[in-house]
C-alpha cells in the first residue's frame, strides 16, 4: 500500500496555482472571471480539466448533464470509487479558487496515485453549475450525478431568456438524457472536497486545513412587493411605494437573521418600471437564508416573514414570496472526518495533532452528493476569509499541504475499507 508523500510538494502545489490562473481565463467578463454553467467558458474548462485529468492518468469522459469526470484507468469496472472533486463554475467577478482549488487538488492526488494498489476505483469530478448563477438553482451538475435531477429543471431560464434545454443542447449535450448522469450508491463509496474556507477561522486559528463537520441548511427565496407605479408629484398619503417596502423589508431582514444567528443575504433586486421618475409598482429581491439547522433557518424565517406581512399591510402593498431552492443541513460521513483528520495530522502542519473542525456556512456540492455517498469536506486558509471577488488569494504552502492531507485521507480510507 501506497504510503502518503508528505513534505508539501511546492511543484504540485504551484502546478495547481498555475492552472488556476489557466481557467481564469475562460471568462464571460472583460475585466474579472465570470463562468456560468453550460457556457463557451465552461466548454474552455471541461476541456483543460479533461486534458489534465489524461494527464493524470485518468480515463476522462463528460457526462450527461456537463460535469467533467476522470476515472483511474485500470480499476476494475465493477469496483466502487471513491470520489474527489468540486466545481469549475463561478459567480460574476469570482476569485480563481473557489471550486477550482478542489478539482484540481483532486487531480494532483490522482496523478500521484495512479500506479498506488487501490482495493476500490479512484474517480475524480469537476461539478459544472454549483454557484447556480445562470439558472437561479443551484447545484444543478452535482444533482444530476446524484440522481436528484428534475426534468422540469429543461424549462428553467436564464436572464437573456435562454431555456436550459436549449443551452444543453448547444453545450452537446441530450436535455432529455440528464438524468443519465445519476450514480448509485453501489458505485460510490465516498466523496471527498477541498475548499477554500470562504471565512476567516482558520486564518484567525493560524491553521492551514480544517475539517468540515457539517454544511449549513440554506434557503433561496424570490421577495415581491407590489405596489402602484405613480408620478413622483404623487402625493406622500397617496403613495403605495414597492421599493420603499422592500428596503424596509431588508433592513429588517438584517435585524431579524442578526438576532438570531443565521446568515442572511439579499443580493439581488429588481424594480418596475425602473424610471427616476416614476413611483415603483414592483420590487422584487433575492433572499439567500442559511442557518446551522433547518429548524434554526424556518425558525427565522417564519420571524422575517411575520415582519414582511406587517410592513405590506402597513404601506397598502401586496406581497408574494416564492421559493426557489431549499436544502437540509448535511453532516459529513463521520468516517471520512476522521480520514480528512488523519491526513492532516500526516501534514505535519501546526497544531496538525488537533486538527481544526469547523462548519460551512458556504454550500457546496458536497450538499447534493450526500443524496448518493458519504462526503467528507477539507477546508483550505483563504487570506482574510475573502471569497466571491477577485482579492481571493491562497497560499502555495497551504495548497501543497492539502493535496497531501488528500491523499492521506485516500490511503487512509484503502486501509481501512472492507468490500462488502
Ligand atoms: O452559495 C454558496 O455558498 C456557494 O458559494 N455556492
Ligand atoms: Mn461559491
Ligand atoms: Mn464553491
């Protein structure tokens, strides 16, 4: 049995910042990184991954809803595998790291595995739609390999109008055969991500790497006051002003989502008819909610919804709410926590023998793929915890520890596995 390479292997880990900087330039934007699912972008990026996955020793095919796999040539087909990997796709104005730290971390270890006696196939994935930007829901190539997509997901559009069947179609792919993309729970024994942190705890901990426990329940929802569109000479007592609820609204959303200790967001608004002139009829604003628990999240939730109802009623508004993506809090494999902790601790890294536990308040693939495997989740120091803008930033040293934690982690779980 392989014995894990320990010592932070700074050519990998500058190999792995190099393509970084590679897939950041397959961008929808002039001057950032934007890379949306089922884009020319994304097209760029399967085939550098795929090409570095074959580089790896990786057999590499694409699968039916555009996620971007690699299988270690040589493993018995019938073996089950243990899979690595995270997501390609970015947020408008992204960094070069999110996501893309964890496919190609998974990769390096891959190579460095590839001749190492396995008793189960070693698969790696690169998700095409975590960020869920372009469609409004998200995590939509880690659900379809999980088997949790719906067909209804074709007519979803995005803000040009374009149908994601249609998008499908011009990506390659048979919008009728995603779920074709599904994997059983016989074929998968674990799934493993590195992520950056997208916080500041282990920067403030003077940690390198941390263990995931758990992924925070998330809520996104769609928020409409509708009002009456009026001349702005309208008088004060005459007006039923929609922004004017909907920024009252989030400010109460602030005060509400603070006092009780969940996180929530407001990233987006829209109003009608969008004139300096006019008195807005329409304001209708994103809500990104996450708590620990669901119970914790539906718990502030039903307090903000309270508020919202009374500022509609007090300011003559009608209001609707619609939900638009929902997901239970995952707890990582406890199995694979301590994996993802042994391996740290063969890092060597300070405090390695106590390795860091911590929960995301990010969500990540690893929330669909609990539908179908075990997950297990590393987090990577972020400078200042900055993550969705171009100032995020990791360091090679740390990036060269987590490629060894991975594999550690990998030979850790081939020691320990049982076929059943
Ligand atoms: O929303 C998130 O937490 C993730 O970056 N998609
Ligand atoms: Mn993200
Ligand atoms: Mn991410």
């Amino acid at each position: 049995m392989a014995e894990p390479r320990i010592g932070g292997d700074m050519t990998a880990a500058e190999r792995v910042l190099d393509r970084a900087d590679e897939l950041a330039s397959h961008s929808d934007l002039p001057d950032g990184i934007e890379r949306v699912y089922l884009s020319p972008q994304h097209r760029a990026a399967n085939d550098l991954a795929a090409r570095w996955m074959r580089e790896a020793g990786l057999v590499a095919w694409e699968d039916a809803a555009g996620n971007q796999c690699g299988r270690r040539a040589g493993a018995g087909d019938q073996l089950p595998a243990v899979l690595l990997g995270s997501h390609l796709d970015t947020v408008p104005g992204a960094g070069r790291y999110d996501g893309i730290l964890g496919v190609l971390v998974a990769i390096e270890v891959a190579a460095r595995l590839r001749d190492a006696e396995l008793p189960f196939a070693l698969e790696v994935v690169a998700f095409g739609d975590e960020e869920g930007t372009r469609f409004g829901t998200t995590l939509l190539g880690s659900r379809a390999l999980a088997g949790t997509w719906q067909p209804e997901w074709g007519g979803l559009t995005d803000a040009d109008g374009i149908r994601l069947a249609d998008a499908a179609t011009a990506f390659g792919l048979d919008p009728a055969r995603f779920g074709d993309a599904a994997r059983t729970p016989e074929e998968l024994l674990a799934y493993l991500e590195v992520h950056i942190e997208q916080g500041p705890r282990l920067e403030d901990a003077d940690r390198a790497l941390g263990v995931v426990t758990a992924i925070a329940a998330a809520e996104r929802r769609v928020i409409t006051y509708t009002g009456e569109s009026r001349h702005c000479a309208t008088p004060w007592d005459l007006r039923h002003d929609a922004l004017l609820g909907a920024s009252e609204a989030i400010l109460a959303i602030e005060r509400v989502a603070r006092a009780h200790g969940s996180y929530a967001t407001v990233g987006r608004i829209h109003v009608e008819p969008d004139a300096v002139n006019v008195i807005p009829g329409v304001a209708a604003f994103s809500l990104d909610l996450r708590d620990e628990t669901a119970t914790g999240r539906d718990s502030t939730w039903e307090r903000i919804l309270h508020e919202l109802e009374a500022i509609a009623v007090q300011r003559g508004l009608d209001l609707d709410v619609s939900s638009t993506h929902l997901a239970p809090e995952v707890v990582c494999a406890p199995e694979l926590r301590a994996a993802f902790a042994s391996g740290i601790a063969a890092t060597n890294d300070r405090g390695s023998d106590e390795p860091m536990e911590l929960f995301s308040v990010a969500g990540h693939d690893a929330m669909a793929v609990a539908a179908v495997a075990p997950v297990g989740m590393l987090f990577v120091r972020c400078r200042g915890g900055i993550s969705h803008h171009a100032d995020e930033s990791v360091r090679a040293d740390d990036v060269a520890l987590a490629i060894d934690a991975l594999e550690a982690a990998v030979l850790q779980l081939a020691a320990e596995y049982q076929p059943s």
